[in-house]
C-alpha cells in the first residue's frame, strides 16, 4: 500500500520510506506520496530516484514556478468523446495515483485546470490528440483520460514543439474496458519533458501503453499500471533513439493487485553519438492477493557508436507463492555479428544490413500501435533519424 507523505519534508520522497524511519527505500513500492512538493526533501541528484537523471536540466521543473493554466490541444470532434476544463477540485484527480517525487507535486499543485477526456462506446477509429503550442515557459500540466465500462478507444497524443513541461497523466480504464494509449514524443530539439503516467485497471479492463521517444532534449515518461480488478491486463511497449547529447528515460512500475492478473512489459533503443544517453528501470510488483499471475518484462538497447551510456534496470517483487509465471530479462549491446552475417551472405551490403537489424528492432514495438498511417509515418522518422547517424558515421 502507498504511504501518505506527512508535512515533515527531510525524510519523504525517493529516499526514505518514511519520516519517522531512517531506513532508506528498498523496493519501488515503499515510495511516500503527497500532492505538496514540500512534503518532499530537496533534489541533490544523490537520490536513488535522480541519480540518473539530469536534475540540472530538470531544475526549473523541480522548484521553479510553473503556469498551470489550460493550452491548445487539437481533438477528435467523435460522439461519445469529450474534451473538458474543469478546475482541480472538480475533475476527480488521484483516481490512479498520487505524486511520488518533488518534480511531480510541484506540476500538480501548480495545475487550475485539468484536462478530461471522457471515453464511451466503442471507437475502430484511433482517436488523435495533438499539442504543439506550449513554448519553453515553465508549465505544469494534468490530464484524465476516463474509459467507461465496456467502452474501447485507440487514444494517440502527439508532442511536438517546444516544451518545459511537468505533467502527470491519469487514465482510468474502467470495468470491461479495452484502452490503447499511444504516446508520440516528437518535440523540438531542446524540449524538455518530464510526465508521469498512473493507470488504474479494474475488472476483465485491458489497457496497452506504448510510448515513442524521438525528439526533445530531456524526455522522461514513467508509467505505473496498478491492476486493481481480476483478469486485468496491463501491456506496456515503449521504443526510443536516442542521438548525441539527448537523455530518455523511463521508469516503468506495475502493480499487480488483483487474481489472474497478466502484464507484459518491453522497451527497446538505440544509442548513437557522444552523449547520447537512455535510462530504463522496470519494477513489478506481485501482491499477495495477486494470485495467478502472469507477468514478464524486458529492456534491450541497440548501440550504434561510442560514446554513448544505456542505463537498464529491471527488478522483480512477489509476494505470493501461486503464480502463473514471471520473469524479466535485460541487455544492452552492439550489433549482433550473426545476424550481419547472415544478412550479408544473402547479398545485402553492410550499410544496409544494418539498417535493416535498426528498423527492426525498433519497429519491433512500433508494430504494436494499431493506426497504420501512423506506423508509417513513425517508421519515416526512424529512418530519417537513422540516416542522419549513418552521415555522421
């Protein structure tokens, strides 16, 4: 169970479990959480939480004064989807969770108006959102995505632009629902993007989360899937290039609460030119009700050059012994000789062969979203990214 962060601040947050304990956090699910960024301690970068990160680049995010206020989002004009504006108080936030580090309360508590996009019946259609006006002013943003029982949607949210943005995203996918969130990040050059996803998953619901990091200076998107209700499924897909000096990132946490419940878990990357960085840590968490379960998780990056750094972390927690299987795996690498080799006796040059073992790695996952003009469209700018490496090579 999370625990409720108290207004003592030295000893809550990404550190210490508690403020009445001087035990450090162990394990991802002994994390405090408070909507007051005071109830956390100050970020130093020692922090198990940021020692990965680039909190000098986060820092404005971290203690800064962010706008709230609602923006320009381009959405689908489809019956039985809504787009609404309510204020905090009024739009049922902390449905899925609530703030678990200094940069995510101080985004939320910044926010007056919320975004809410309400999700009833069934769509074929995938449904696209679109931003591509925030600016490079400090911005603190919140959305709820609400999928109604039994209703099922392809939700798609394309970035681009510039951006310093904290936000948290809530989705709440009902009982019998079927939700694919698809999360394009193509921002500008120095964008900086710091989000975190908390899903909540009720009875029989599936909900599949994929995240595409292209663009951006700092982008770093940490999903939390709890399956609450039995036979819940929770399917997580993330892929992401990372080219010289720019940071991705994710920490992705799924919580298996209720009976018979399934996730499934793989990022994949790629790493080309100096300073070029990715971090993954994957943390799954089998509660002791979460009878039947089965889960798996997995991070492979692809490294291109020198001078790059691919952080991967998995880690696994079972608290029950009737479990249907779990397992993660993790491996970060150059490219795979045998598989040149057998590309090449085949009468494909080098260049080639290569590109070919890129693309399909990463269009591994891209594969998974289900809007085939998209898949394109993503496929384009892997390769365009792709080739720019190849110029530099």
């Amino acid at each position: 169970m999370t625990k409720s962060a108290t207004s003592e601040p030295a000893k809550v947050g990404s550190h210490y479990s508690n403020e009445l304990s001087d035990i450090p956090v162990q394990t991802r699910s002994e994390r405090a959480s408070s909507e007051d960024p005071e109830s956390f301690g100050p970020v130093t970068g020692r922090e198990a939480q940021w020692r990965l990160s680039p909190v000098a680049k986060l820092r404005p995010l971290i203690d800064g004064v962010l706008d709230g206020s609602s923006y320009a989002i381009e959405a689908p004009e489809v019956s039985g989807v809504t787009l609404s504006w309510p204020t905090p108080g009024e739009s049922g936030r902390g449905v899925a969770g609530m703030p678990e580090d200094r940069l995510s309360a101080n985004a939320w508590s910044s926010v007056s108006d919320v975004a809410v996009v309400d999700i009833e019946g069934t769509h074929s259609q995938p449904l696209h959102f679109s931003r591509s006006s925030l600016g490079s002013a400090a911005r603190g943003a919140h959305m709820i995505i609400r999928v109604h029982p039994g209703a099922e949607a392809i939700f798609i949210l394309t970035s681009t632009g510039d951006a310093l943005l904290g936000e948290t995203v809530e989705f709440d996918v009902m009982e019998g629902a079927k939700l694919q969130a698809v999360f394009v990040q193509d921002w500008n050059h120095g964008a900086i993007h710091y989000a975190t996803h908390n899903a909540t998953v009720a009875t029989g619901a599936v909900f599949t989360h994929i995240v595409v990091s292209l663009g951006g200076d700092v982008v770093i998107v940490n999903p939390t899937t709890q399956l609450v209700g039995a036979e819940a499924q929770g399917h997580l897909w993330g892929a992401y290039f990372a080219d010289a000096t720019q940071h991705l990132e994710s920490r992705v946490y799924v919580h298996h609460q209720g009976p018979r419940t399934v996730s499934r878990v793989s990022y994949k990357g790629a790493l080309h030119g100096a300073g070029a960085r990715t971090v993954w840590v994957g943390d799954v968490l089998i509660g002791a009700d979460a009878i039947g379960t089965d889960s798996y998780e997995q991070n492979r990056n692809l490294v291109l050059s020198e001078g790059t750094r691919a952080d991967s972390i998995p880690n696994l927690e079972i608290k029950t012994g009737d479990i249907a299987g779990a397992g993660h795996a993790s491996a970060t690498g150059r490219f795979d000789d045998e598989q040149l080799f057998y590309l090449q006796s085949r009468g494909i040059e080098e260049l080639d062969a290569r590109r070919l073992v890129v693309m399909g790695f990463l269009l591994d996952v891209v594969s998974h979203i289900s809007d085939p003009g998209l898949v394109k469209s993503l496929t384009e700018q892997i390769r365009n990214k792709l080739s720019l490496t190849e110029e530099d090579a």
